[in-house]
C-alpha cells in the first residue's frame, strides 16, 4: 500500500500494516497507523519519484529531497557484495584465460561481416511532453514537471488501456479526456479547465490529488457517464462549479465544495454541495 509522510507529505511505499516506517526521503519515522493511506493496495502502474519537493503547508525548506536506499535494501546489497562478488571474479578470471588462448584467425573478408553482426543498436529515446493534446490508448506514460497551454483543444485524450500519470505539471486546455478502461493521474499540478475539466465515460477514472484546478467562466467541473470514476483528493477549486454525474457514475471531492450538480437517477456523488443546502446550513 501507499502511505503519506506526515513530516514531508512524500508517498510511503510499504507492504507493513503495524510498526513504524521510515521515509526515504526526509527520513522521518512515523507509525504505520498514524500516516494516511493514499492506496490501500500498491497500483501496478506505481513507480516512486526519484526526487520530493515538500509542499509548502509542510513547513520545510524547498530543496528537493532524493529518494535514499532503505535499510532493507542496503543491508541486502551488502549480502549480494559478499557472497556474489567472489563468483563474478571467478568468471572475469575465466573469460580472461579463454581469451588468452590461441585462436585461429578469420580471413580478411570474415572480419567485416562479423562485426556488422556486432554492430550496436541505438538506445530508445525518452518519451517528451508533445506539443499539442497528449493522445494515447495503451501503455503507461509517466511525465514530472511538464507544461502545456492549449488554446482550443484537450490537454489529455486517454482511451483504450491507456495509464497517464503527471507530477507537478502546468497545464492548460478545454480540459482531460478518459474512455474506456484509461486511468489519469495528476499530483502536485496546475490545471486550468477552459471548457470541462474532466470528461470520462466507460469505465475510466480519473484521481487528482494535491492539485490545483482553475475553472475559466461558464465551464463545468466534470461530465461523467457509463461507470466513469473521478476522485478529487485536496486539490481546491477556483470558479463557479458545475457538475454532470449520470449513468451510474461516481464523484468524489474531499474536501467538499457547493456545486449546481446535475444527478442522474443511478449516479454516486460525494462532496458536491448545493450551494443552496450550504447558504441555508450556514444561517443554522
């Protein structure tokens, strides 16, 4: 499961549901029961970030942290050292020994042709942020620190099996785009939604945790349909909210904020108030 550091906010991966943990980042040590679950269950697609920059309601310095061994993974390092580092010298000695052992030599025409067998391939190039709408439908595809303004068109299509995860990002568009099976996941990012923030049907979902989303005037929150997940996590709103959850959808927005929601009959909503209710709730 994924835990959050409650000295530096950073993602705690563990499998322990007792004792204490240490972050690898700030190297605090909490309880496991004292730390909030991010997931109770380690997503597949999960890769911790190399580098932690500490929210500013933490109260520490701004300088990025690196992700450091844990002791686990350092005391097994040294086991690997001990007792695998004598059979490596023994096979570079053997290597050394064959070499050194005559050999009959190719011809002059042979050489060339080996070598072309030999020749090296190319490494893959890292995957880059494109110019205008990010637009997959398979694979997993991670990005930190990417920013984006569109003037007409989604920041993000995702359909098909497609996984999309973005940390710190700065984003701007008509809004993300899920079908299908396809899973978006924004972290410590700056979006500004120009017309829909987040359109889904199928079984998509969508999880925002830690963002910031700025709504332009007259556009809408969400418009989920047919099984479509959306989950809001500490990512505050700014503009008026307007909201459609139909067709056995689900929303969830922590913490909650007033909203002109359109329900359908089979929809699943949390944490959209009615600006009504609340006006009236806070006269009480």
């Amino acid at each position: 499961m994924i835990l959050q550091c409650s000295n530096c906010g950073a993602p705690l991966q563990t499998e322990r549901v007792s004792g204490k943990v240490r972050c690898r980042y700030c190297r605090a040590v909490s309880a496991v029961g004292s730390l909030q679950t991010q997931h109770r269950v380690t997503p597949p697609w999960y890769r911790p970030p190399p580098v932690w920059i500490p929210p500013p309601q933490y109260n520490l310095p701004s300088t990025p942290l690196r992700a450091q061994l844990g002791v686990e993974l350092s005391v097994f390092m040294v086991v690997v050292l001990v007792f695998v580092a004598p059979l490596i010298a023994l096979a570079i000695r053997s290597a050394i020994d064959s070499l050194s052992e005559p050999r009959t030599r190719t011809s002059s025409q042979e050489e060339p042709r080996q070598r072309a067998k030999t020749k090296p391939t190319s490494a893959p190039l890292e995957e880059v942020w494109p110019v205008g709408t990010f637009r997959c439908s398979s694979g997993t595809h991670s990005f930190r620190f990417v920013q984006s303004e569109l003037a007409n068109a989604p920041i993000i299509h995702a359909e098909g099996t497609c996984v999309v995860m973005l940390d710190h990002a700065a984003l701007s568009g008509t809004g993300i785009v899920a079908e299908g099976n396809a899973k978006i996941v924004l972290d410590h990012s700056d979006i500004h939604a120009k017309a829909t923030f987040v359109t889904a049907n199928g079984n998509a979902e969508v999880d925002v945790n830690r963002s910031h989303v700025a709504l332009s005037t007259g556009a809408s929150l969400f418009d989920l349909h047919n099984n479509a997940v959306v989950v809001l996590q500490g990512s505050p709103i700014d503009g008026a909210c307007r909201a459609t959850v139909a067709d056995n959808a689900t929303a969830s927005v922590t913490p909650a904020i007033p909203c002109a929601l359109g329900k359908g009959a089979f929809a699943r909503v949390t944490g959209l108030t009615s600006p009504v209710q609340q006006r009236g709730a806070k006269r009480r």
